[in-house]
C-alpha cells in the first residue's frame, strides 16, 4: 500500500509538471470568463430583467450562467482538457518512455485521471468566484437591481458543487476516449456530438440516464434550494465514473506500445 502511493505521488508530481505547459490548461480559465462575461453583458444591457424578477436574485443571475455552462461549454471544455492530458503521451509515442520509468501502469493511469478531476474542480472554484465577482459589479453598475434585499446562500456554493460532481461521469468517458484514440479531432468531435445530442434531447424521458445531460440537471437543484448534494444526476455520474475508469483501465492495460 505505501510504495502504490509513492508510485501515485511519483505519477501525480510528472503529471502536474507537464500540465503547466500545456496549452489546453488555459480553457479552464476562457471558457468560465467567456459564460460569465455574456452573461453579465446580458443583464447590464437589460437590468429589468434582474429588476422584476421574481425570488433570490443571487440565484436567478447564477442560474441563468449555469444552465448555459453546465449543457453546452462544460462538457467541451472537459473534452479538450482530457485530450491535452493525454497529448504529450500520443505525441512521438512517449508512452514508451513513461512505461520505461519505474512506474506502474495503474499509477500512471490514476494520476492523469485524478489530474483531470482536479483542473475541473478548479475550473469550478474560478467560475464561482468569478460569477460571484459580477454579481458585485453588477450589483455597482446597475443600483435599481434590488440585489442588497437578499442573501448568498449556501445553496450558491453546493450547487457548483453538484455540477462539478456531475461531471465526473463526463470525465470518465472523455478521458477514456482521449487515451484510445491518439488524434485530436476525434475525442473533441466525440464530445461535440454527445454535447449536441444532450441538448436536442432534453425533453426525452429517458434523458436522465445520459452522462453528458448529468450537469445540467445538477445545475437545476439551484432553482429548487435543493441543499442535497448526493442527488441522482450525481450518483449516477459516480456509477457511470467506475464503470467506464474500469473499462478504459482495461483496454489501456492491454495497449501495445511501440
């Protein structure tokens, strides 16, 4: 159990040394400005809307960047950062030299997984102190909106929580896809195309069951004060999570570097 998490430490250390580098590193900061940024213009530009709205306005303002970020941005930006996780590996064939290196394969695998995780966790802590900084601004720019009459709850931050939870389903299947297929264009056409598909069929029943729409329904709860984290779109992203890391671990085991 101690030399694995030596072997874990070893492979977390090389992993994050190289994300610094990485180019795709810098969406996690773009794509959570850009919602904020469209969705700031959208009520400075027409402040009745926040004026006349109806309960929390903290959480209308919020709600409305959510729902945008959580069905269409969010699973593209996932997309592109498991791919770059992956890209050094794919690019020259280095996974010959990361096998050479007294490593094991879990350790490697575990790592560049647990990576992907974590710059999303991080994306999601930016994009809340960033919506949270434009509400402040807003709230400065435009003093007819009555946001001093109400309160950031703690259902603000646990939301983020919940579409970051959520997400991990999404991950799971990315991440996968990035590790077996070596080029760019398919993992993020991949992701374009499930993207598309959850936003074309929102209404299905059977929608639920579908990783790629598992943020979006987190991001709802907001609406409803849901105070519950653990609700079904993030147990069955959790589910999702340990089918799919176990399946792509084991294709990955058995891929044959040259």
């Amino acid at each position: 159990m101690k030399d694995n998490s030596i072997y874990l430490y070893r492979a977390l250390r090389v992993e994050i040394i190289k994300i610094k580098n990485t180019l795709g590193l810098w969406s996690a900061l773009i794509f959570p400005l850009f919602i904020v940024f469209m969705n700031f213009m959208i009520f400075l530009s027409r402040p009745q809307m926040l004026a006349t709205a109806k309960g929390n306005l903290w959480i209308h303002y919020t709600n409305n960047s959510m729902m945008m970020w959580s069905i269409l941005f969010m699973p593209l930006f996932i997309g592109i950062i498991t791919f770059y996780i992956n890209f050094n590996e794919h690019k020259n064939n280095v996974w010959r030299h990361v096998y050479s290196l007294p490593i094991p394969k879990i350790s490697v695998y575990t790592a560049k997984y647990l990576i992907s995780i974590l710059i999303v966790a991080a994306t999601m802590v930016f994009f809340y102190l960033i919506n949270y900084l434009s509400m402040k601004m807003l709230a400065a720019f435009r003093p007819e909106i009555p946001f001093g009459k109400y309160v950031i709850t703690s259902i603000l931050p646990l939301s983020f929580l919940k579409v970051m939870l959520a997400s991990i389903g999404i991950i799971s299947i990315q991440f996968v896809v990035s590790i077996i297929f070596q080029n760019f264009v398919l993992p993020l056409g991949f992701s374009v195309l499930a993207t598309l598909t959850s936003a074309f069929l929102l209404r299905w029943e059977n929608i639920v069951y579908y990783p790629y729409a598992y943020p979006f329904f987190a991001a709802q709860d907001l609406v409803k004060n849901n105070g519950w984290v653990f609700v079904n779109p993030v147990l069955f992203s959790f589910v999702c999570s340990i089918a799919v890391t176990i399946f792509g671990y084991a294709i990955h085991a058995r891929m044959r570097v040259k």
